[in-house]
C-alpha cells in the first residue's frame, strides 16, 4: 500500500497518533529523560541556554539510536510481529540494561569523588542569594581546619557583565557523559512501532511514524526540564547547596536503580 492510500484509508494515522503518544507517555514516565539534566544544570551552574541546548542534543541521541535500528530492520523486511522474539529484541533489552547501569556507575563515582573532595577540604562553596533571586557561588580550596571569611561591600545584585564563577571540574565532559548515555539507552516502543507502518505504508510511512515519535518526545523532554529547571533555580537548598555535585551523582544513580529494577 503506497502512502496516499495508507493516509487515505486512516490505517497510518492510527499509528502515527500511537507514535506520538507513547513518545509522550514514555518521556513523563520516565524520570531519567529529563532528572539528571535538572540536577546536573544545578550542580554544574549550567546557564539555561547551555541547559536546553544539552537536553535537546541529548534527546535526539536518545531517539536516533533507536530510529536507525528501526530504519535498518524495515529496510531489510522485518515484520512488526518477528520483533519480539528476534535477536534485535534482545540486544535492546540489552541496551537498556546497559544504560541503567552507566546511570549508577556514573552517579556513584560522581557522589564518592564529590564528598572525598568535601571531607578533603580540597573544595568549598559559598552560596548567596540576591535580591533580583540569582544565586552567586563562591568556590575555593583552603585547608578544613583554618578559619576565613568573605566579606561583601554590597549587598545588591552583581553586575550583568560580572564574570561568573569558573565551573567545577569535569564540566566540559559531563555533557559527552550524557549524551553516552542516551544514545545507548533504547526508546522501547519506537522500533516495533516503526515496523507496523512499513507494513502499512513502507518506508515513507515508517519515517513519518519515527518523526511523529521524536518530535512529542525531545519536545516533552524540553518542556519538563525548562518548567522543572524555572522551579529549581529558585529553590533555596541552604546547607545542602555545597553538596549540589553529590545530590546530582545520587539522582543518577536513583533513575538508574528506576529503570532496572523498576521498569521505569
């Protein structure tokens, strides 16, 4: 059935309206779609730019990885119902198993490094807040023991073109760590959806399905971190905002237990 006749007789947009549920469902679902960039803007002190941007990159990793597998196995005539008991199937499952895992290993070494550096005494931060709500960090080694202090001449906002605090270390590789993750991590539904509308409408009905699936998926992945990220960054975490980098590494390694052990 070509195209026209699939869109015509209704039979494709079933499954494109399917596709761009599920990418929904699944994102919102799913807390490691859109956590670990909230917690790693926060940690990191991400801009909001440099945060979407990140997400968005991410996203289509997450969505790519799966859409070329998919494009593949319809291309050489796989059927939507071979999928299940394929060996296709099982490297997926494989996959996401094996995303889970990174989350946890990533975030346990990111939480034991934060806090060996904290008890070291090798990092220390400072957090004040303005009155515009912006939060200036001040980090700098001393010795533990030895006693300091800062002291502020004024109390308002900082300038715009105030340069702002150098990032922790290891910043410029998070976002290559996440992005790992993503395009490792399997997007469950997409593939199988992907071989029903080559069934229907060949390979043209097959990329109008992935395209339906990654458009409501990076697009809800984009909307929960900006309205989540807004909220957080007027979120006062107090003493806890000097182990921002640990409380980050633990929210990896939670969405990583989620997704393995609990299905998420």
């Amino acid at each position: 059935m070509t195209l026209e006749h699939a869109l015509a007789s209704h039979d494709l947009w079933v499954i494109l309206g399917t596709a761009a549920f599920l990418g929904c469902l699944h994102t919102l679902m799913g807390p490691d779609h859109y956590v670990p960039f909230i917690m790693m803007s926060r940690a990191e002190r991400w801009s909001w730019p440099r945060t979407m941007w990140i997400t968005f990159l991410c996203g289509l990793g997450h969505v790519g990885s799966s859409f070329v597998v998919g494009l593949g196995l319809g291309l050489v005539g796989m059927a939507a119902s071979s999928w299940e008991d394929s060996v296709w199937a099982g490297w997926h499952e494989w996959r996401g198993a094996g995303s889970a895992w990174l989350l946890i290993g990533v975030g346990a070494a990111m939480t034991v490094h934060a806090l060996v550096q904290h008890w070291r005494g090798k990092v220390h931060t400072h957090v004040h807040r303005h009155a515009d709500g912006r939060l200036h960090v001040h980090a700098h080694a001393h010795d533990p023991a030895a006693e300091h202090a800062h002291v502020h001449l004024a109390e308002g906002p900082h300038s715009q073109d105030e340069p702002s605090d150098a990032p922790p270390t290891g910043s410029r590789l998070t976002p290559w760590i996440l992005f790992t993750i993503f395009v490792f991590g399997p997007c469950e539904s997409l593939i199988p959806l992907m071989l029903a509308a080559t069934a229907v409408a060949g390979i043209p009905g097959s990329l109008l399905t992935a395209l339906a699936f990654s458009v409501t998926t990076v697009a809800t992945i984009l909307a929960v971190v900006g309205v989540l990220l807004y909220g957080v960054e007027r979120l006062s975490l107090g003493f806890l905002e000097r182990h921002a980098q640990a409380l980050a590494g633990v929210s990896l390694v939670l969405c990583g237990v989620a997704i393995r052990f609990l299905g998420l």
